[in-house]
C-alpha cells in the first residue's frame, strides 16, 4: 500500500511513528512543509522536515519532541558573546551540523529535495520524505506592530516561538507559495498513492501551506484514492501548539468540526475526531465528510499507531 | 610608541603576547597572513587571524596554540556522521561560532577587515588586528602527485594540517596576490609607524604572504623607520611548525642568516638570532643587517617579554 501523508513537524513526525508502527509493509512518502524554514546564523534551517527526520530516525529529543537528543549548545553560547542572535530559537550543537550541511549543498547547487535525500541517507527515517517544494516559501504572520497603530508581518517562527502566538494573527500567508513549484516526486506520490493522509498537523501553518503550493490540492483531488485526516483539536482546543491563534487568523473555529469543514468534502472523504468530540461527528458527515469518533491523544506508540489503523479502516470504508 | 607587526599564526601571536608585556603603552597594529584562510563546510575560516584574536583576547588553547580553551567537537562529529569531512582539520563547537559569524558577516557584504573589527570587540585583544588584505589570497603548496608523475597544488592547509608537510613542497604560491589590495588601514599604520617587526613567524607563508600583498614591501622599505626580525630558525631547525620545508620550496636553507638574506637589507635593518646561532652574527651583518644574539626560545611570557625588548632596543640601535 501507498500512503502519502502531508506532515508538519512534532505531531505530523509522531503520527509518522504510529503510522509505520500500524502499517509496517507500506511505501510511505512524506511530504513536509517547508513555510517554516528560516535562514538563521546564514543557515538554512527546515524545522518540520528535520522534525520528521529525527523522529523517524531515532535522533529526537523525545520528550521536547523537536531537536536532537543529548543536544549541547555550544556554538549558540558562543554566538551570543559575540552578540548574535536570535537567542530566542535553540539551535543546539547537533543541531548545527544538520544546517551547516545543507546550508553546504545548496550553496553548491543541490535543490532541497536533493539535500533532504542525502540528509536521510544518514537518518534512514524508512519513509521517502520530500520537501513540498524546492522553491523559497516563506510563512509570514500579520500582527499589530507593537510600537505604532499599523500590522507588521513577521517570520512564523518569530510569532510562534519568539511570540509564542500571544498576540493576535490577522492573517497567515506563505510568502511565494503561489510562485512555487511542487518538489520532483511530490505531485508523481500522490498520483501514485491508494491513500492520502492528514496527521493531526496544524491545518494552517503545515498542512495548510502544503497545500498552497499549486498542484498539490488539485493533485489529491485528482488522486480519486480516499483522503482522510485526523483532528488536531480535541475538545475545542489544540492537542498541542497553538493552532487556534492562527486558524483565527482564517477565520476558522478550533473546533474539530470547523477544521474538516475547512478543509471541505472536496479534498477530504474522511475525518477522524477524538470521542470528547463525538458529538462533532453528524456535524462533519452534514458536510459530506465520513467521520468517526476514536481517541485522538497521541500518548504513546501504540495509542498512535491505533490512531493510524483507524484512518486506513477509515480509508477503505470511504473507499467503498 | 606606534609598532606594526607582521604576524602568522602561533608564533605571531605569543611574540606579541611578549611584545605587549615589554612596551605596554605601545599603539601596536598587527597585519595578518590571509593566505592561509580555508573554506570548510561552507564557512570562512582565519587561522592565523583567530590565533592572534582568540591569544590575545585570552580564549586560545594554551598548550596547542591554536584553537579555543575547553574545546569540544560535537558539531565536527556529527558532520563526519554525515560523511562530511575534511576530518584532518580541527574545528571545535565554540571555535565554530566564530566562523559562522564572520560567514554570516561576509555574505552581508562586509569586508573581512570589517569583520575582524566586529569580533574583536568581543575579543578585545588590545591591539588592532588588520587582515593583510580583504580579496582573496589562498596559499597553494605544489607537491608530487602521489597517483603519476605529474605535480600539484594543494591548499596550504592540506599540505600543513593533513600531510603534516611529509613530502617535498616544490613552490609556494600565494594565489591572489598579486590582484590584492592591502586591507583598508595597512598601508597607513606602516607609513605612521616608529617600528616595524617581523616575529618569528613562518618567513614564506607567514610573513612572505604579508609581503606579497602589492605595496606592503614598498610601504616598509619606504617608512622610513627601523624593521627588525626574530629569527624563527634555531640551530638550523624551525622552532616550531616545519618552516624548513616550505624554506625549501623557495631555495632558503634553514638558517637563521639564510632567513635574514632572504628579507634582506633593503627591507630588513636588524635581525636578531639565538644565542646557539651567534656564529651567523658576523655573515648577517656582512650582508647588511644588523645582528644580535639572545635567547630566542618562547618559553614563556618572560621569556618572550625579553626577545620583544631586545628586538625594540636593536630598532633604536639601527635608528641611530
């Protein structure tokens, strides 16, 4: 079975975990958002797709869910001695190498697909992970600029992880997401693949901006394999992060109703939610979208992979 | 008391040590060797430019010479865990942290001459460190071509660090030079100089480079004021490093009157030698340079204090 998943970071790699864990004889291509990569030091750093690849490869800091295990930060110390921030994004000594290698390879020319590739080959995260494009595509979230009456744009990371989303989001764009083109292989998976997944990755800023790369959407629209998601609110909130700032930012309710909706029965045939939301599930089907109740709390590798087989019975229920 | 010193790596960098021991309210300029600057992983990277910041600014490894004090490698190990290399050349984590700064800085557009300001105010190494140059200058060592019959050039860090110069240097070419400008300052800090001095620095790729920068060697010659050396041979043998080959490559026996001839009187008005070689006081001074005798040996920072003073009392003595 070919099972393409449109992941994010922490909860897309988790979800990854389970879903290999359930379905250990399936090709899985992953298809990592990169609107939160961000040059920092003069590195390029990919967040979502390092978080994918740590996880699966066994070199995550497991319990921050991000970033590697038995990490130092050495050179961030000494980065700030010589007063060069910004302090506010850990980058840790293990860390660093990952950037530097590939800030290396696309320096001598190497798309990120081709780097992501040779990244892997020392990971062997056991999916085929692929960028979603090797364009630049930037996140930016419009806040009110604190020192006047006008908004400001400001890096995704700089709302989420300097801001911690605390202030409001008036919008969400991916900077040259319509210039972009999907990565080679992207758009080939998911023409290939018998299911399409969603893990419980944020719908905006990951899913969501994989997405809105031209192509993707009407790819899997036109994959005619079932597409099935899995809720990232539980309970009117988010399992984790703080994807209700910038589903507001959309104008959608973090609810797990309004988050199906949002992605609507015209890309999603199924949409699993947690049975706290039970209730929220007449109110999917209403939209056109299968949906079932299931506990959603990725609480350990066997919890997730439950999850994992309940959106592949999903899938071929849908699939009729 | 405005000093300029020409300086290499590990011996530049204590000799100055010693030098701002014996004349601590001297205004000393020290105009490093680029020629041995080397790209890795991406970065730009300053050996000897670092050696007399991280020296002076009390962040050197002391036994090694080179290199930070409580060093570690963690970046350096997981680039080899990448397959990246080179692993001949000894990057440690905070040592890192520099380069990433001064890459980051250059790919901003400023000049390296900008760019060692800007880490030397973090350093504070009480002297004003100019790069000899900001274009580019890359120190080639021509070998045997281990795999035929024919010659080539390696990096002069490959044929320093990795070869440990094991084999013959045929040539020695500052690729470069000859298109490069000194650095913004160099000329003016030799025209406005009372003393100029050449520690016992490697005499081919240390200081050799400085003086192939078109201009430096006129700007010497034509200050005007006394230029006194330290023999970095003695008894026939580099004091350390392995001057002797790269002497070789350039038909300069390894002697310290040999070194002296090679500078010559045109540039050179005082030479000073070990105590073992005052039997090479008389030929240098034949050949018109005055010659003194004293223990040459760094051993310490008195030691070193005292081949400093030596060296401004012969500056005096050649003054007249």
């Amino acid at each position: 079975m070919r099972i393409v998943v449109l992941a994010g970071g922490i909860g897309g790699a988790r979800f990854l975990r389970g879903l290999m864990s359930a379905a250990p004889d399936a090709d899985i291509t992953v298809i990592g958002n990169t609107g939160d990569d961000i040059h920092l030091f003069g590195l390029k750093v990919c967040p979502d797709l390092d978080t994918v690849m740590y996880t699966l490869g066994g070199g995550i800091h497991e319990e921050q869910g991000w970033g590697r295990a038995d990490e130092t930060f050495t050179v961030k110390e000494e980065l700030a001695a010589y007063g060069v921030g910004p302090e506010w994004f850990g980058l840790g000594d293990r860390d660093f190498a990952t950037h530097i290698v590939r800030t290396q390879m696309i320096g001598a020319g190497y798309p990120l697909s081709a780097v992501t590739e040779a990244l892997c080959a020392r990971w062997q995260p056991g999916v085929r992970l692929l960028p979603m494009t090797d364009d630049r595509v930037e996140t930016h979230v419009l806040i009110d600029d604190p020192d006047g009456e006008s908004r400001k744009a400001v890096h995704f990371q700089e709302y989420w992880v300097r801001l911690r989303a605390s202030v409001p989001a008036h919008a969400v764009v991916p900077v040259g997401a319509d210039q972009a083109k999907p990565a080679p292989g992207v758009l080939e998976a998911i023409a290939d693949a018998d299911v399409v997944l969603f893990p419980p990755s944020n719908p905006v800023v990951s899913v969501g901006t994989i997405l809105a790369v031209p192509g993707v959407r009407e790819a899997i629209a036109d994959a005619g394999v079932p597409v099935v998601g899995l809720s990232p609110i539980v309970g009117d909130a988010p399992v984790r992060g703080m994807a209700d700032k910038v589903l507001a930012a959309v104008g959608v309710e973090s609810t797990a109703a309004a988050v199906a909706k949002h992605y609507g029965s015209g890309l999603l045939d199924g949409w699993l939610v947690d049975t706290v939301d039970a209730g929220a599930v007449d109110e999917v089907e209403a939209a056109g979208i299968r949906c079932r109740a299931i506990p959603l709390m990725m609480t350990d590798l066997e919890a997730t992979a439950a999850m994992a087989a309940a959106a592949l019975v999903l899938a071929e229920e849908v699939r009729g």
